[in-house]
C-alpha cells in the first residue's frame, strides 16, 4: 500500500520503519530538517522536507494515489487540517494523532467534518490499557482477540505453580484440575520463545497462555494466582495519561490518589477531578509516599514524564509490597531490565498508539489482498500475534493440523468459529471464515498460506 506518513517524531518514525518493514511504500513528509534526517538515516522511505498543510507539498508527497495519510506532528491542528486536504487531494483514508482533551467531546463532529477516518489518542488509549490491567492485577500484560472473545494473559511462573518443572505435552495428564489453555509463548532471560510439546516452564518464566474468557478465568484461579479486586489506585505524576486513567477509574468507583509536583496542574487536576484526591508533591519521594500511605493502596501507577523516576519509584512500590505495579517507560530497552528485576507490568504510549495505527493499516491492508484483520505486537516486539480470516480458497482447509507444516516460529493459538472459541489441537482443522490467531516470532506475514501449508 501507498502510506503518507506527516511528522517523522517519535511516533512517526517508529511508524515509517514497521510499515516499510512490512513492505508498504511508505513517504514521509517533515519540516523540521534535523528531525527529518533521524528517520532518513535509519528508514529506507521516501522523504520530503516541507510543511505537511501545504497542499503543493503533499501533491509532491503523492497524497493523489496514497492508500493511508497517517500525520503524527506534534500538533493537534495540524494533523487534523493535514488530513482534510489530503483527503480532498485524494488520499483514501486519514488517520490523525488528536491529543488535547479539549477536542474528546467534539471528536465525533471533527472526525465527520474534516474527513478523518480514524483518530488516536495515544494518551487516552494508554490510560484503558492501564485500566484493562488493573482489572486482571495477577497478571503483566492482556491482549484481546476476536473481538474480545479470547484473551491472552501472561503471568510469573513461581516455584510450586502446577505448571513449573513438567513438560508442557504431560501437564493435562498430571494435573488434571487445571482448564485446558494454550502456552503460547514464554519469556526467558530476555528471549522470546514459541514452546513445544517437550518444553519445561522454569520458576521466573514469563508464561503467556491462550483461551476464552471464562476457561482463562477458571485457570488462573485453580493456578491459584487469585484474581484480587483493586480498589484503591495511587498514581505518581498528573500527565494527561492520569487525567484519563483517573476519569475511568472514578467510573468504576476505584478510589484515586494523585501526586503531582507541580503546583498549578495538581490545581487544575482537582478541579478536573473533583472525586479524586490530589496530593502536591514529589512523588519519588520515600517518605512522602510512606506519609501517604503507599502499602495501603491496591495499585500503584507510575506515569511522570521521566522514565527514571517511575523506574525507581515503581521498583520501591513493588519492593513495599504493593499488589500491581505499573510503570511508564518510553524506552524499549528499559523494559527488559525491568521484567528482570520483577515489573512485569510496563507500558508505553509510543508502542500503544503505533500498534493501534498498524492494527488499522493492516486491516486496510486485508481489504485490499490479504486476510490480516489485526496485528498485534507482544514482548516488546520480540513476537506478533495475528488475527486472520481463513479463505474457502486456501490450501490448508479441511485437513487437520497434525497433517500440515507449520512455518517455523509459529503457532497456531486460537479459532474462533461462529463465535466459539477453540483451542486448536492435532485433529482440528481450520474452515473457511474462521478467525485464527497465530503467534510468531516472524514480521510482516500476511496470510495464513504462509504459516500452515500441505505436508
């Protein structure tokens, strides 16, 4: 596909290099030259130094023919009105990064009226990430498939957990108690592996499982993780990301503590929030937090805007005891020295807008030649989880999964047909229409014909 990208930020660049990864055309367009030059230096695109409101520039750019106008400034009206001439120039649908709050009542109306197909806001689909992981504390980190039919939900393995030290293959057979999931991946010393039959889960795995809601459920209670409600939150540093996880964690009536050093936005925030408590503070501060009553709370979420900070603060709470520990981090090559140091929990709002971007490209992209509906990005983009739609014409219908060839890296995790959820073992096989779920260690697949084939 032709994809116009306008603003080579971070998010931006992070953008044009997966796209041109997957093998998309991909042309961006920047004004600032030394921010242009990052992206030019490390991503084989097309690039154009110019203002993407400039209609002369976007027709140089190729907005005429292009597939998908993605703009990503750095300003809200920017992208907005970069979206409305591209799609008056002809671009086939815009995507736009809208960030101010101001804009989130009359989003709907702005969407209709300036030609925007699909808008992000990467602050505020951070703060649902968040707020979907408080609700499942046990855990580090869920994805939803199928339309939220099934989950996968990855957890510490501990010595004495029914599934530690047991070829995966025997573990049904000697702990018949425990719900039929899939292991689909699992975490060691920093390597993403895609485990089979004779694998053995080892005390400090992180153990990524597959299934429906209910069995999922079902699991981890007879694992005897628990599923404990949070009902108190603590969160450190009162960015726009807080304002929106506070707004839905108020809804749930979770109790919200807010510390924020900076006078005038803790003044803002609670007149924003007036159901919440809002502290003006240092929140790497030990003894106010101590002062506050940290181990108290179900939940702490560090989300300043300095990595450092809600490193060490997050690494005091989870030292403190407190149940579910959640930390912002804008650098990818933090969150391997976090996980091994024991927070499972890591967030970013960079890889949380691109994946919800690339899950709208790809979809598009389906559309158009191939059968991804959703593409999702797992382990810090060690391994993908795929969603596609199997087609009547491919090989691999009708014939069992033990009779095809698997691509390597790969395995087949979930189908769902008419909206049952499956477990796929040796004996089932895929039928046309069905939604499959494949995790891999690969990039840029786009069929199921590349992952299962006649043996």
């Amino acid at each position: 596909m032709r994809i116009l990208i306008i603003g080579s930020g971070k998010l931006g660049h992070t953008l044009a290099q997966r796209l041109v990864d997957e093998g998309h055309d991909v042309t961006v367009v920047e004004q600032n030259e030394s921010v242009l030059q990052k992206t030019v230096d490390t991503v084989d695109a097309m690039f154009i130094r110019g203002n993407g409101v400039s209609t002369e520039t976007l027709r140089e750019a190729g907005a005429e023919t292009a597939d998908i106008v993605i703009t990503a400034t750095a300003g809200d009206e920017i992208n907005m009105l970069s979206c409305l001439i591209a799609k008056r120039l002809g671009a086939q649908y815009a995507i736009a990064r809208i960030r101010d709050p101001e804009y989130l009542s009359s989003l709907g109306f702005l969407q209709k009226e300036l030609y925007i197909d699909y808008a992000i806001n990467p602050e505020r689909a951070t703060a649902r990430e968040i707020s979907r992981m408080l609700r499942f504390p046990f855990a580090g980190n869920i994805e939803t498939f199928a339309r939220g039919r099934a989950e996968m939900v990855d957890f510490r393995a501990a010595q004495g957990d029914a599934v530690v030290g047991i070829p995966l293959k025997d573990i049904y057979k000697k702990r018949r108690q425990l719900p039929q999931v899939l292991f689909a991946a699992v975490e060691r010393n920093g390597e993403c592996i895609i485990p089979k039959g004779e694998f053995i889960i080892q005390p400090g795995d992180r153990v990524h499982v597959v299934s429906d809601v209910e069995t999922i459920t079902h699991f981890f209670h007879a694992l005897g993780k628990g599923m404990e409600t949070i009902r108190s939150v603590l969160l450190l540093g009162g960015s726009r990301i807080a304002y929106y996880l506070a707004s839905v964690l108020l809804r749930m009536h979770i109790k919200v503590t807010i510390i924020e050093v900076n006078p005038e936005k803790a003044r803002f925030l609670s007149e924003l929030l007036p159901g919440a408590t809002v502290i003006e503070g240092d929140g790497t501060d030990q003894e106010l937090l101590e002062s506050e009553g940290l181990t108290d709370f179900h939940a702490f979420v560090a989300l300043s805007n300095r990595d450092e900070e809600n490193l060490m603060a997050g690494f005091y709470a989870n030292q403190r005891g407190v149940k579910k520990v959640i930390v912002k981090s804008s650098r990818e090559n933090y969150s391997s020295i976090m996980h091994n140091m024991g927070l499972d929990s890591i967030i970013s709002t960079l890889n949380v807008a691109s994946n919800n971007i690339l899950r709208t490209v790809r979809t598009r992209a389906s559309r158009a030649h191939a059968t991804v509906e959703r593409m999702y990005r797992l382990m810090d983009g060690r391994a993908e989880a795929l969603e596609f739609i199997a087609a009547a014409e491919d090989s691999y219908i009708h014939i069992p999964l033990k009779d095809l060839k698997i691509a390597k890296d790969c395995l087949v995790a979930v189908i769902v047909r008419e909206n049952q959820v499956k477990i796929p073992f040796g004996n089932d096989t895929i039928e046309a229409g069905d939604r499959v779920v494949v995790i891999s260690r690969k990039t840029g697949l786009s069929s199921l014909n590349e992952v299962l084939r006649r043996d």
